[in-house]
C-alpha cells in the first residue's frame, strides 16, 4: 500500500521514515540494559535479543520470576516485548515468535510437542527453503521431526536439518554475546538509586573488597576495570580504567576511579539515578605476591610512582604520562621518543640498546621540535653553516657556528631515501644556541632546504 | 630539647638586634664559622646547609644566603618562548646540582608540561638531557597535560609523593588561575615534601609570587671551546646563562652570568670583566627594603599593589 492509499483511508496517520541505524541503536542500547541480567547479551537480527541465562536464573527468583520481572521492566520503559523461554535458543526464537497462550516457555524435553504445530518459519530457514517445502504440502514443523531426513537434507539443504536439531536440543547452538564477557565481576544492586559521585565512589569501595577476595583466589591482579554504572531509565554508562601493574588494594582501585569520575564529572550523567552498579575485571595478570625485603623501600616507592601515573592517566588518558623510549638510530626523532607510561617497557620496543644504552658523545640538544620547523636561511658559502636565518617571523644573526654533522637517511626504513641532513650548532649573537640542519645539497638534484630541528641550553 | 630551643630562639634574637644595629637583614650576616647550632629561620625550623642547593658558584650563592632551598617552590622565568632551551637548560642544571649535593641522584624527575608549549618550544629530549645533565633517559618522566588546571594538579600530586628528585611545570604567559594563593600552595606542598618545585614560566609579566626565589634567565654567549693550543676561534662551548635574580631571600639583587660544565656537572661564574660577551649589568639596584619577607626586583614591585587592598593590577608585557 501506497501512502496516498493509506492517507485516503486514514487522515490522520502519522508517517515516519525508517531509520534501521536507529531501531539498531535502540536495540543496542537495550542489549546493553540487559546486561544487568545476564553478562552474555547476544542481538539477534533487526528486533531481537537472546540472553543466555544459564546460571543467572537463581539471582531473580527462578527462571519464571526472571522472565516476569525482565517483562515488567521492559513494559515500564514502553516497550512491547515478546519472550520465551527454551533450553536451546532455536526453541525460545520459536516460541517466542510463534508460541501460543500466555504461558510460551518450554520445559525441557517438551521441544517436539512445543515445536510440532509451529510453521516453517519457526525454524528461521531461508525463503528459498521454506517456498520450497510449502510447496509440497509441509507447513508445519510437525511433518519435518518425523521425516526421514537423508531425502528432506538433500532436497532443501543441510541447512533445514541443523535448524531443526539446533532448535530440538541435537546440535550445538552458540550465541555470540555483544560484548566480552569480563573474567570477573561483582554487583550490587540498589533498593534506592543512587547518583552522587561520592555515593558510587563508596560502592566501589564496598565492590573492590568484594573483588579482591575473588582476585586472591585466582592469585590475579587486575590490570584493566570497567565500572558498569545502569541507570534507572534504562541508559548504561561504562567508566574503564587501566592500571600500570596488577592492582587488588581495594583502596588503589577506589583512587583511580575517583580520578576517572572527577574528570568525567559533567560527563556522567545521573539522570534519576543508577540502580545497579557491576564492577568488573577485563583483564587480569598474575599478581607477583613481593615480600619486601630489608634492603629498603625501593618496591613501595616504586609502587607509589605506578599509583600516580594510574591516577594521572586515569584523569587526563593513557598518552598524558610518558617516558622516553630508545632506539639505536642516528636519526635524532628515532633515537629517544616518548611512549605512554606502563605500557610495552622500553626495552620491549627496542632490542639491543639494553647493553649498549650508552650516552652519546655527540652533542643533542634538550629540547627537539615534534617536527623540523623550515626555516629561511642564507649561508655564505655552499655547504657552509648559515649566516642568518628567519625562524617564526623573527631574524637571527649567527654569531658562532659548528658543523657540519652529516646524519644521512636509513635506506633500509624508507622508500624512497628522505636526503642526508647536514645539522649545524648554532649561536645567535644574544647567545641563544640551536640546531638547524639543512636537507638537500646546493646544486643538487634535490634544492636545499633550511630547517630548525632543536635548542641547546 | 626545649632549652635547645630557647638558645636558639634566643640567638635569633641577638642576630636580629645585631642586624638592625648594622642596618642589615639577619640573613645577610654572616654565618658563624663553627659547626654550632643552626640559626633559626622562617618557619621556625632551623636551616643547615642541607637545606640549599649550593651552585658552588660563591658569589651567586651568598646573594641566596646559601644557595637555592632545596625544599620549596622556585621561579625560573624567561624573557621569550624561544629561549625555551635556555631556561629549560637552566632549571635543570639547578636540579641537577640540588641531586648530587642530596641522596637523591637515583631518583626520578617529571616534568610537566602543557601541550600547546610543548608544541611551540619543543620536546625535552632525553639524550641531550644525559648529555648535559647527567640525568639517565629512563629517570626523565614526562606529563602532558591539555588545560592549567590539569598541569597543577598533576604538580600538587606529584610533588606531594615526595618520590621524585624534582618536579618541573612549564607555563607560559600568566595563567588566570596562577595566583598568589595557587603558587602559595606549590610552596607549602614542596616545603612539606622536602623536595624542589621548578616552575618554569616563559613569557610572563612578572606577578605576586609566594615562591621566595625568582630568577629570570636570559642567553649568554657560551664559551669558546678550550684546546691545548687555547680557545679555539667561533668555536661553541659549554651552556652559559645569564640569571638575574628577580627575587630572593636576602633582598639582594644582581645579575650573574654562569657558565655549566657538562662534564662534571657544576657551575661557574664568569666574571663581567676581562671576558668577551657582553653582561648586562642591573640597571637598578634595588634599596634595601627593611623587611624580612622577600622582596623583588628588576620589574613593577607587585606587593605594592596588593598591599592596597586591591586586586593585584597585572602589568601588560613590556617588548
């Protein structure tokens, strides 16, 4: 039908474009609320959701209690919702979908009696099977159990039979959860909502202890934790931080969120409050149980550096703390550059310097420009060190200069060979010394080019 | 302990009555010669020479009353960002000099910085800092922050830790939220510390100060390099400052040129005369101020207008 035809029968309709990115993000964002029902959320086509809840039911009351309670909920959020519950997911889809009366669950055991009076469609086959089937009298999934399954395989695909054992408990049947499911975690949940950040910092407090006693068991640290902060309405908020070594002190993992919500704080957005709040471990490593020793206090004051740079990376992200990273190459930018803090240690970036990290004799300057910065400059004679050179607008005037020092390009990296660099010490006439080089020879193929690259104290 | 005291309080009372006599500050006379008891200071706490990072320079020391305190917040100001290289090399060498007179060379420094300088003045650069500074890559740990107020607080947090050898924050130009009260606590976070606080600042008007040591940096021509044969012609030497105190403890005033040996990791003041390059001698030599508490020099005496009971008025930069 048209929207003329329909217009011309009903006046009043309202027409609303699709827009399946939205339905999508709907249904993602409900995926995500479930979450507070079951870690393992999987989407299922335009307008479904499976949740496996194998071992959640006991949490609500039994599976039926769960099962009302996660249709009450959905109702007072607006949502028109149709659930089932089976023991294999091709059944609840069937039932679900296609189930009779008020009371759609299937016990186990009952799927061919549930299943018998379904259509075809109830086992999600494709269009070309189904037509196919209708057309020589099978329409009920009834006709299908009891088939011998060698001719129907044959005829209409391997893929007829697996949804039919998939759906009757035969084979294997796995969903995929939305997200990854966290190795750990620990939840409470809220008689009264909450929404101040001191309140959740307290709560994260109260998890992490929680947590640490299930840490030790495992003889774990967390490295990486994700608070999962459900709010009343529905929205779910994530809230990740990620710690330089494996953390259990309940305390630690309370700072480093406090950081996180104090730089998130007109970010998170309370709305009427949350009322579940999951603390959880996304990664873990295997916490190396230190005894300090006499020699002194070089672990704890080592941990307090990793409890700060977690603090700072917590509040102004992972590239705010750096540490250069060295490398053999005479290429002054690849030489030291800065690496977050915590992350690959140094020497995991590069092989050899561990013996050999020797100060070099040549003399670096101590600051280096993120990139060479060209410059106007004139020498006097080809290949000598300039006479004056016009950096940022303002003019110099070299008083001293010492140079050349000819660091040529690493073939083996680049294709093509940037050209050689001819750098050059020099000192303005107020006494301000820089490193300029020049790229490119003076009646070569490539024109030279004048670049500031550094300052020396 | 309590008679310990009382001495004490009362020699501080003498030296003050010999002061006023002489029409000196007591920090400016001179320290006894006998390993007695330490004079009382500010604070109430008694200062030993442990407490100043001496440059070994002694000229330069004694216009600080010993040296930079090691234990406290310190102004290092330059006049423009392109003498980044400059001030950044000088803070440095005063923490590198403040290390090696403590217990403290293996520990780590940070230094903080705010992106957009970074940018412009370029990255500290860790094979030069050894070269120079002696300071190892792996000891160099460096914050980058986006906004002030990121830049402070990683400073307040990491000065309180008390773990690292010294703490540098870069600025420039003069924050809104850089005041009195805010380098106030810099200061008291350091002194409670025990470790130095570097705020490195280019580019500012100068402003109300709670640090008692503000120096403004300044380039120098460097050295000729030294050969058997003697210096060698427009040759480039060791890094040379020229520092001027802009405020101090003593109330003195001056301008020093330094020049640093890299090699040994200690200062050396080249005297103005007899020397090529030019030092700037200066200009104003400020009168004694009668006053304990610091005082400043060679720019709009700031303290003047707060004293007003007005909102310090912040000067527009000259040049």
């Amino acid at each position: 039908m048209g929207i003329a035809d329909a217009r011309a029968m009903h006046p009043a309709i309202e027409i609303v474009e699709a827009d399946p990115g939205a339905d999508r993000r709907l249904l993602e964002s409900l995926a995500d609320w479930c979450d507070r029902f079951t870690p393992l959320v999987a989407l299922d086509g335009a307008d479904g959701l499976f949740l496996d809840i194998s071992g959640c039911a006991h949490l609500f009351g039994g599976e039926d209690a769960m099962l009302s309670e996660i249709l009450r909920r959905l109702r007072h959020q607006g949502f028109d919702a149709r659930a089932a519950l089976a023991s294999t997911p091709g059944m609840a889809w069937a039932a679900a979908r296609y189930g009779r009366g008020p009371d759609r669950n299937v016990a186990p055991g009952e799927e061919e009696l549930a299943l018998a009076p379904m259509p075809l469609a109830a086992l999600r086959l494709e269009e070309k099977a189904r037509v196919g089937l209708e057309s020589v009298g099978l329409r009920h999934v009834g006709a299908l159990i009891g088939a011998p399954r060698a001719p129907l395989a044959r005829r209409f695909g391997s893929m007829l039979v697996t949804r039919l054992d998939q759906a009757l408990g035969g084979a294997e049947e796995a969903i995929s959860p939305r997200l990854p499911v966290a190795p750990l975690s620990v939840e409470r949940q809220l008689a009264e909502p909450i929404g101040t950040t001191e309140d959740i910092e307290r709560l994260v407090l109260v998890l992490a202890r929680t947590l640490r006693q299930d840490l030790e068991r495992r003889g774990e640290g967390a490295r990486r934790l994700q608070l999962a902060l459900f709010r009343v309405d529905g929205a779910v908020a994530r809230i990740t931080v990620g710690a330089s070594r494996p953390l259990r002190e309940p305390l630690t993992i309370a700072k480093l969120f406090h950081e996180r919500l104090t730089a998130l704080e007109s970010g998170l957005d309370a709305g009427y409050g949350f009322d579940l709040v999951r603390l959880s471990v996304v990664a873990a490593a295997p916490y190396a149980a230190l005894q300090t020793d006499l020699s002194g206090p070089a672990s704890a004051e080592e941990e307090e550096f990793s409890l700060l740079a977690d603090r700072i990376r917590a509040r102004l992200g992972d590239e705010a703390i750096l540490v250069p990273a060295l490398a053999e190459s005479h290429l002054p930018e690849r030489r030291a550059r800065f690496v977050p803090f915590g992350g690959e240690s140094p020497s995991a970036v590069e092989p050899s310097s561990a013996g050999e990290a020797k100060p070099t004799t040549h003399l670096r300057p101590i600051r280096l420009l993120e990139k060479p910065e060209p410059v106007e400059a004139s020498a006097e004679v080809p290949e000598g060190p300039p006479l004056s050179f016009r950096w940022r607008r303002a003019l110099y005037r070299v008083a001293r200069a010492e140079g050349p020092e000819r660091i040529a390009s690493e073939w083996w990296r680049e294709d093509p060979p940037a050209p050689a660099r001819d750098y050059f010490r020099v000192e303005d006439v107020d006494g301000r010394r820089y490193w300029l080089f020049r790229e490119g020879l003076y009646g070569g193929e490539i024109a030279p080019r004048w670049f500031m690259h550094g300052m020396f104290p | 302990m309590a008679r310990n005291a009382m001495a004490q309080e009362k020699i501080f009372a003498l030296r003050r009555e010999i002061a006023r006599i002489e029409g000196s500050l007591p920090e400016r006379l001179q320290a006894p010669e006998t390993e007695g008891e330490p004079v009382l200071r500010r604070y109430g706490r008694p200062a030993g020479a442990a407490d100043f990072a001496g440059t070994g320079t002694p000229r330069f020391d004694a216009a600080f009353g010993g040296g930079i305190l090691k234990a406290a917040l310190t102004e290092i100001a330059g006049r423009e960002t392109r003498d980044g290289g400059i001030v950044a090399g000088f803070a440095l060498a005063i923490a590198a000099t403040a290390a090696r007179s403590g217990r403290q060379a293996q520990r780590p420094v940070l230094w903080i910085g705010l992106a957009d300088m970074l940018f412009e003045a370029g990255f500290p650069y860790a094979p030069g800092i050894e070269r120079f500074f002696g300071l190892a890559p792996e000891k160099f740990l460096l914050a980058r922050a986006n906004r002030f107020e990121d830049a402070f607080w990683v400073a307040e947090e990491a000065i309180r830790l008390g773990g690292f050898s010294a703490v540098f924050l870069e600025l420039r130009g003069n924050p809104a939220k850089l005041d009195l009260t805010a380098t106030r606590r810099l200061h008291h976070r350091a002194r409670e510390a025990g470790r130095p606080l570097f705020l490195i600042r280019h580019s500012g008007a100068p402003e109300p100060t709670a640090a008692p040591t503000r120096l403004l940096v300044s380039p120098a021509p460097s050295p000729l390099r030294e050969t058997l044969t003697g210096p060698l012609p427009r040759s480039i030497g060791p890094p040379a400052f020229a520092v001027a105190l802009s405020k101090s403890r003593t109330g003195r005033s001056g301008t020093f040129v330094l020049d640093w040996n890299p090699h040994d990791f200690t200062f050396q003041e080249r005297w103005p005369s007899g020397e090529r390059g030019s030092v700037r001698k200066s200009g104003r030599r400020a009168q004694d101020p009668g006053c304990l508490a610091a005082a400043s020099f060679d720019g709009p005496d700031p303290a003047a207008a707060a004293r007003g009971g007005l909102a310090p008025v912040r000067e527009r930069r000259a040049g």
